[in-house]
C-alpha cells in the first residue's frame, strides 16, 4: 500500500512538472533560433524513485546552460520530456512524437531495452543516442554503429572493473572463488554476463546467474539460492525497487553487504535509504565525481532563482549528477558540431552525430565547464563511441556514500575483442557494412 500510495503521488506530480516543462519547450520554440533536446525520463511507475534524480539533474543542467550562458554560443536550448515509465513500447512511442521537433536531435532513452529498439529506428531518423553507461555493449564500434554513443563506460566496462576490483581485495588470484550475478532479467541485466563469462574462463572463477523478474519487489527465492550456495561475492545488476529489496534481502539471509558490488545504477542513495545501517558496508560503482563549480553555478542560476526541476537538497547526489553529466555530454556534442558546421547556428542531427564522434574533453576543457571534478576527461572517435571507460567504487557507511577506490580503468584487452566479436554479429544480422575511412571523415 505504501508503494502504490508513492507511485501514485509520483505520477501526479510528475504529470504536473512535465506539463510545465512542455509548456516552456513550446514557449522556447515559438521564438525561432533554439536547439531543440528531447528528453525520454520516467518520473512514474516502478522504477520512477531512481529515474527522477536523473531526470532533474538533466534538466537542471540544460537550464543552466540557458541561465548561464546564453544558451550553446547563443543559441538557446528547448526540451520536452516524454515519461516511458522505463517501459521500452512507451519509449519506443515517445521517441515517435518528439522526433518531427527538429531536424534531426540526440536522445538519451535511459534504458537498455529502449536502446535496442531504438538502435534500429535512429539510423533512418538521423538521430543520435547517447547511452551514457547503459545500452549495447558492443555499440562502442562507431564503425558499425554509427549512431549509438556509449559514453563514459558499457556494462562490459563496468562488470570488468568490478571484477578487477574484486580481484585486487584477493591478492590477485580468484581461481575456484564463486561469484554471483543477481540481475534484472531484462536487455540491462543480461548485458555484462557475456564479459563476466569471458572473465570466468580467463580467471578461473565460478560464475552463477540468478535472474530477477521486473520489477524485483519479490526476491525470496534468489536469495534463498544465494544461501544454500554460499557465493564469495555478489553482483547486483538492479534498478529501482530491486535494489533496496536485494539489500533487504541480504539482511534478512545474513549475506555479508561488505561482500556485495553493484553497478553504477545499483548503488545510488535511493538504493540505501530505506535500508540504512543495515546496508553498511555495501560497495557499488560510480562513474562521476561530486561538488565542483557546475554544483555551485546550479545552485545559483538555477535554484536561486526559483526554477530548479526538483528539490534543492538533491543536487549533487549520485544520480542527479548522472543526470547532469548526461545532459553535459549532449550539450558538448552540438558544440562541437557547431565548431565545424557554424557557430551560434542550430545543428541537425547529422552534425550532432559528428560533434559527439569528435569530442574532445581534456581536464582543461572540463575545468572551464566547471565539470573538472564531476567527470573525467573524454574522447571519441570513429573507432570509439565510448570515449572514456572508468570508474570508482564508493562504500556506503550507514549514512552516506565514501570513496573506497582510486578509479580503476576497465582492460581493453578484454573488451575489445569481445565488442568486435558482437559488433561484427550485428552487422552480418542487419547486412551492414563497416564503416570506410572517407565515411569516418564525413
């Protein structure tokens, strides 16, 4: 009861805000010279209790840019959101009504499932997708996928420096240890299980794979599994309820949380709150850093004067700043596009695929931002839609999240070899190509 009375209030004032969020998109357009953003967020159903920390700091930070400024060499920024409620046939129809808003944009689907779908939609559309550490895996090819952009890190990425993690805690040898993969049985959990395989075989390690029916409220029988087979290290790949229940659940079985890493969208304050002290010792990955001048200018441009998205007291928390960092990358992507097709213009899609293929992010870039200490610095290329593929693990203490870990790079001479294999398959399913060194360039 107590959840569907949250859900409930949750959609009623996430209808209110999108409302309010059309409603200014519309105003913005009506003026003529905007670059138009759309925005595919889930401020309701299940799932809604992480996707709206995300959701506001993608917003706050697109208002900021507006308020602070000018807009992209001014040009201003117009948005929609479009709630999918993290349910890929309403992704699928949201992307549909916000395409035709301008020629060409880039979108952010914030979910794996709606990634796939929508991986074979954008190429016709002139669309680009950002996947900012969820998506294909594989989609880090930008010779094959040419408009799927996996920024800051895949699922492979992740699992790897997990793992690598782990294995630096055992003194370099995991040979013969048993390591569980609780996950959302979905598109999103199934996507590190082929690089945590290829690193079973390399390490020597026993892989188990627990699968969790959506929306993973009800994990009894998972854990029950985890009991009687007594792993030396859990895995959570969850999102949303799923998360505080395995923690939960964790407790009520007596499985130690110090022994228990999840991924970057497992290990949020959302995850933890409801579980509190009893979460102690829980590990989980993060792939931003905290405060830094873009906090502050939030702060001041955009809360200070009234129009934050959501409240004040959650900027700076994890998945805002995800949400932030996001909304960041799409805005680098049109001005790196506008470097080369016409500054203080409005970009199409084809020129945003070209500004994000050639981003250049150093510490320097990053600093004048005020990001320097909220990302690490990225680059793309054809070759490289990832960019970057690094992250830490922070420690939950009862009360707050603490940095446990310096960052830890994920090993291409794993995942290399592993994405040509997949991007290759792809392409011989979809009869595709690689793309030319002159295609590269254009």
């Amino acid at each position: 009861m107590k959840l569907r009375s949250l859900m409930m209030a949750i959609a009623v004032a996430a209808t209110g805000m999108t409302s309010a969020l059309v409603t200014t998109s519309a105003q913005a357009q009506a003026k003529g010279k905007e670059q138009f953003f759309p925005v595919l967020p889930y401020r309701t159903g299940a799932y809604a209790p992480n996707g709206v920390p995300w959701a506001n700091g993608y917003s706050d930070y697109l208002k900021l840019i507006n308020a602070r400024d000018g807009g992209i060499n001014g040009v201003k920024i117009s948005f929609e959101e479009c709630d999918t409620a993290y349910a890929t046939d309403r992704g699928v129809e949201c992307y549909e009504r916000l395409k035709g808003k301008a020629q060409g944009a880039v979108f952010q689907p914030l979910s794996t499932g709606i990634t796939f779908a929508l991986t074979e939609k954008a190429p016709a559309d002139k669309n680009a997708l950002i996947t900012a550490g969820y998506g294909r895996s594989e989609s880090s090819d930008g010779q094959v996928f040419k408009w799927n952009f996996p920024l800051m890190g895949t699922y492979w990425s992740g699992a790897d420096i997990i793992m690598q993690h782990i294995t630096k805690k055992e003194g370099g040898n995991i040979k013969g240890k048993k390591i569980a993969l609780v996950y959302h049985d979905s598109p999103y959990g199934k996507e590190p299980i082929p690089l945590l395989q290829e690193r079973a075989k390399l390490q020597g390690f026993d892989l188990q794979l627990l699968p969790v029916t959506a929306p993973g409220v009800e994990q009894k029988a998972t854990w029950l599994q985890v009991r009687q087979a007594r792993p030396d290290y859990v895995l959570l790949w969850g999102w949303g309820v799923m998360n505080s229940a395995a923690l939960k659940e964790a407790v009520a079985t007596g499985y130690p949380r110090e022994k228990m890493y999840g991924v970057w969208w497992s290990a949020a304050e959302p995850d933890v709150k409801d579980v509190g002290e009893a979460a102690k010792g829980y590990n989980g990955l993060v792939a931003t850093g905290e405060g830094g001048k873009v906090i502050a200018d939030i702060k001041t441009h955009v809360h200070g004067k009234k129009q934050g998205t959501g409240p004040a007291e959650e900027v700076g928390t994890t998945l805002y700043n995800r949400g932030m960092v996001s909304a960041a990358l799409a805005v680098e992507g049109v001005r790196q596009a506008q470097s080369r097709f016409g500054k203080g213009k409005v970009m199409t899609g084809d020129q945003i695929r070209w500004g994000l293929e050639n981003l250049s992010l150093d510490q320097k870039a990053l600093d004048k931002l005020g990001l320097g200490t909220v990302m690490k610095p990225l680059s793309t290329s054809c070759l490289d839609h990832e960019g970057s593929r690094s992250a830490r693990v922070h420690t939950w203490d009862g009360k707050k999240w603490n940095y446990s870990s310096d960052w830890i790079e994920a090993d291409d001479t794993i995942i290399k070899p592993l994405v040509k294999q997949f991007a290759d398959k792809y392409a011989t399913e979809k009869k595709l190509t690689r793309r030319t060194a002159a295609d590269c360039q254009s």
